[in-house]
C-alpha cells in the first residue's frame, strides 16, 4: 500500500475578501522591526505544500516559479495551482509582499519557488515528497518550508532531506496536530521528527501551548499557530490554525537572518551555523523542552541582550556587601 502524508488538520477561521494589516503572528515575533536591515531580498524559499494561487496580489510579485508532482490537472508539471488554500496561506505568512494591502509576510522580499507534492486533497505520496526535495536541492534554494507530514518513517524521504541539508539548505517542518496538551505523551509525525530539521511547534498569540501541538524530544522551537490571518485562495484571505501556521513564521524569519548574519559575518554561513543563529533568537516561555523547544522564535533577542550587557562605563567599580 503506498504511503501518504498530508497537510496536518487545521481549523479554517474566517475567511474574508479584504485585509490591510501586519498579521499579529508577524508582529510577535519581532519581524517588523528587522525590515529596515532586510526583508529577505535574495533568499529563495520553496515551498512544498498543495501549491499556490499563484495571482494572488500578496504573492503574484514573490513567486519565481514552481513545479507540479502530484496527480492535479493530469500530472501536469507546470500547473501549481492551488485548491486546497494550505499553500498559498502558508506562502503569504512567510512572504506576502508589502503592497500597502492585504497582508504582510516575515520576509517580504524573499522569493518563492511553490513546489506542489500535495494534491487538492491535500494528501501527497511520498515519492511525490521526494521528488520535490530533490527538485528543491536542483533549484539550489536557501530553504524548504514543510508544513506537512505522515505517521510514517520513511527511509527514502529521510535520505532526501538529509542531502538537502548537505547542501547547505534549511529544512523547516511542522511538528504536528496530533498532540493531546500533555508534555508527557509524546506524538510524532515524519518528516518532522527527522532530528536534521528544524521542527517547529505552536503556540498562540497569548505565547501558550497549543493544545494540539505534539510534543517530543526534537522539537526545536515554536512560533504562532493559532488565529493566523493569511492569504487564501481566489484572492482572499483567511484565518487558520495549526503547526502548519507556526512553520512558515520560521522560515520567514531564517530568510532575514540568513541575510542580517551573512552581511555582519561577511561570508555564507553553514547550515549548522544558521541553526545556531534561529535558536540564539529564540526566548523560552517556561514550558518543557517536549513542548517549546528552546522558546519562542523572537527575532530581536540578541539586540535586547546587547543592550543588556553593553557596559554603561569604561570604569570598573567593585561594591563590598
């Protein structure tokens, strides 16, 4: 029997015609105040998922092209048209462009290469999983944006993902719905729990748990996964919840520290050293490492903790007490 993986269940909230707001998921984790250093110009982002409305006004400027591996429109390869929605939410969170409408993605100027391995039923095989890996690490994108996954190991997908990696490409993934809000139960879902990607948990805008999120020892960090208001399809938008919501705000963010690192270290930093860069940028909200990784992805906590430790004196004094 083939095995498939799926887009992770997700609650759709309203659905609307119109928007004109930086999304409250944006805002948490600091994104804003990271623009006038960058807003991801440069950093190339596929986007593995059911495809894209790819004339969406947010997102008809970001996308760079695509590719079709799944059984929509005969198996054509050159249709990535979203018709499910999954996609081209996850698309506008992590890089809706700033138009002075609609939404606000992480990195508004990344660029996006959609990679559809989910069908409008938003279930993919695995071979189709693979194939836009590879398809992926071909393109030489910077990272892969996951938001799916299966209850399944697979060897197959795994070495995929392990090559991406090699190649110096980010690998970010949904951890999962399955979880119960017990830290000591652990839910694994694949490709998420691979240890060589980065696994993103969700939290809400109030930075609590979701009660869905899985929990497990190789969660890496969280981001918001709740309430999160993107763009949808037909030119809309919606507000929709899941790990799938938490993993785009990550890789938004690793498209503007790849560019903020790269130019204050002055060379190409490795994947390993990217990794360290998003958990130095991470703030813990006091919950187990089974259930937050290391914190909450929060891009301004290295700035905060400079001015912190900045010594106000060129004096020591020492005090007795």
């Amino acid at each position: 029997m083939e095995n498939y993986a799926h887009v992770f269940p997700y609650k759709v909230g309203i659905q609307t015609a119109k928007a004109n707001e930086i999304p409250e998921g944006v805002s948490l984790i600091q994104a804003p105040k990271i623009w006038a250093e960058t807003k991801g110009k440069g950093v190339t982002v596929a986007v593995l998922d059911t495809g894209c409305d790819s004339r969406h006004p947010d997102l008809k400027e970001r996308i760079i092209g695509g590719r079709n591996f799944t059984d929509d429109d005969r198996s054509d390869p050159t249709i990535f048209h979203d018709y499910n929605g999954h996609g081209t939410h996850v698309a506008g969170t992590i890089a809706a462009g700033q138009n002075e409408i609609g939404v606000v993605g992480v990195a508004p100027e990344a660029s996006l290469l959609i990679v559809k391995v989910l069908n409008k039923k938003g279930a993919g095989q695995y071979k189709w999983i693979i194939n836009g890996v590879n398809y992926a690490i071909q393109q030489k994108v910077d990272i892969i944006s996951m938001s799916l996954g299966g209850p399944n190991d697979s060897p197959e997908l795994h070495e995929a993902l392990k090559k991406a990696v090699h190649n110096n490409i980010l690998v970010v993934c949904a951890a999962g719905n399955e979880g119960d809000g017990n830290e000591s139960t652990d839910e694994f879902a694949y490709p998420g729990y691979y240890n060589e990607v980065i696994a993103v948990g969700a939290v809400n805008l109030e930075r609590r748990p979701s009660d869905f999120t899985n929990s497990h020892n190789e969660i890496d960090l969280v981001a918001p996964g709740e309430g999160i208001l993107s763009t949808y399809l037909d030119g809309k938008y919606a507000t929709l919840s899941g790990t799938s919501m938490a993993a785009p705000h990550v890789t938004g963010a690793l498209a503007l520290i790849k560019n903020v690192v790269n130019n204050r270290f002055g060379r190409r930093l490795s994947e390993t050293e990217l990794f360290a860069q998003l958990i130095k940028r991470t703030v813990p909200l006091g919950f187990s490492p089974k259930l937050e990784g290391s914190g909450l992805v929060y891009l301004t906590v290295a700035d905060h903790l400079t001015a912190v430790f900045e010594p106000q004196s060129t004096e020591w004094v020492l005090s007795a007490h």
